[in-house]
C-alpha cells in the first residue's frame, strides 16, 4: 500500500482510498501506461461517487502521474528511457538510503513484519500469478521502509507509482528467482544488523529491476 505499508494506520477517506487504489494499480501494471482513465469507469471499480475519483485524478496530475490530452482526456503518463533511468538511479539511492536507517532503529514487532513479507513472497518460489507476486514484493519492501516513517515511506512510494509498468518484471520466472536471492541477501543483512551493507544490496537491488525491465523491453 502507498501509505506506510504493512503498518496500523487512521482510515483512509475516500479521495485517499481512490488515490492508494490507483497508485497501486498503475505502479504494478493493472493500469498500464499510455491508457485512458475514465471517471464513471473508475468509480465503478472502486465502489465510490466520481467526487472522490475527480480529486484522486487532480492529485495524480500534480506530481506527472497522469496528464490531460485534449484528444484522449486523462492518460497514465509514459516515460521517456532517460526519465527512467534517472527514477531507477534516485530510487536505488532513496531506498539504500532508508534501508540503512530502518536498520538502525528496528523494533522486534517490525523486524517480524519483514520476515513474515519475506516469507510469503519466497513461498511462491518466483511462480504464479505477476500481478500478485508484484504486490508481495512491494509489501516486503514497505514493511522495511515503513520501519524509518511515513513521510518515507510514502515518498518511496510516489516513486515506485512515477514507473508504471507495462509488464511486471515478475512475469519472468527466471528474474523472479534473482529478485528472490537478492531479497534473502538483503534480509540476512538486516538480521545481522549490517545497515551499511543492507543498504548496499537493496540500492543494488533496485538497479537489477532496471535492468530486467530493459531487458523486457529490449532496449
């Protein structure tokens, strides 16, 4: 989830459900870049009115997410493969970053939440479903950024949603069980209370799923 994934937290109002929904759909490739967003449409998928939908939109406008073309109406924004790479580039130093500092100031009942993440996501052994594998990743991510804060966490997560995926790299069972490997040398890092080397495997991390993501799309 975009807000302090994994954590307790207030309800969410419509225009944040709305907002977390559609961030979440678009970074994980259910709402691929270039396709149209349509108001009626939208609020019938989430079980809202076209208020809430309407802002959630405004906001998503704001930060580039999505933009307004006079002939298509609201589009998922496509980028260019240098806007990419410099997104790739300011996520791997952002969350080598913030894994760095979740490991310094763990608490038992979070660490238990990153291992229970883990776990559920290498049970599947990189098969299955992209689509669930790809939000199994990402709550194993949060879980350990949420560890720092959720002003954190929730600017990692307005990145993670700026790269909209037209296919999960997860698709790719080979490339999932790499992603698993470098999860496991991660988590044993923060098991061990290596912050500076945990911080290392996950920006290291983050540029792997660049380069699969070339890969897919054979650039």
């Amino acid at each position: 989830m975009s807000q302090g994934d994994g954590q307790s937290r207030r309800p969410l109002s419509k225009v944040e459900y709305v907002l977390e929904r559609l961030r979440d759909d678009i970074q994980s490739g259910a709402v691929a870049a270039g396709s149209n967003l349509r108001q009626q449409e939208l609020a019938a998928r989430y079980g809202v009115s076209a208020t809430p939908v309407r802002e959630a939109l405004r906001l998503l406008e704001a930060d580039g997410t999505i933009t307004y073309s006079q002939h298509r109406g609201v589009v998922v924004s496509e980028l260019k493969p240098q806007e990419i790479h410099d997104l790739y580039r300011l996520r791997s130093a952002a969350e080598g970053s913030t894994v760095e500092a979740a490991v310094q100031r763990l608490e038992p009942e979070q660490m238990e939440r990153i291992v229970a993440a883990h776990d559920r996501l290498a049970a599947t052994e990189g098969k299955g479903d992209a689509t669930d594998l790809s939000h199994l990743n990402r709550e194993f991510h949060f879980a350990i950024y949420g560890a720092v804060s959720p002003i954190v966490s929730n600017f990692i997560g307005q990145l993670w949603t700026a790269l909209p995926a037209r296919l999960t790299i997860w698709e790719v069972e080979s490339q999932a069980k790499v992603l698993l490997a470098e999860h496991r040398e991660i988590l044993d890092a923060i098991v061990r209370g290596d912050a500076a080397e945990a911080g290392r495997l996950m920006a290291a991390h983050v540029m792997t799923s660049e380069h699969f993501r070339q890969v897919q799309q054979g650039s």
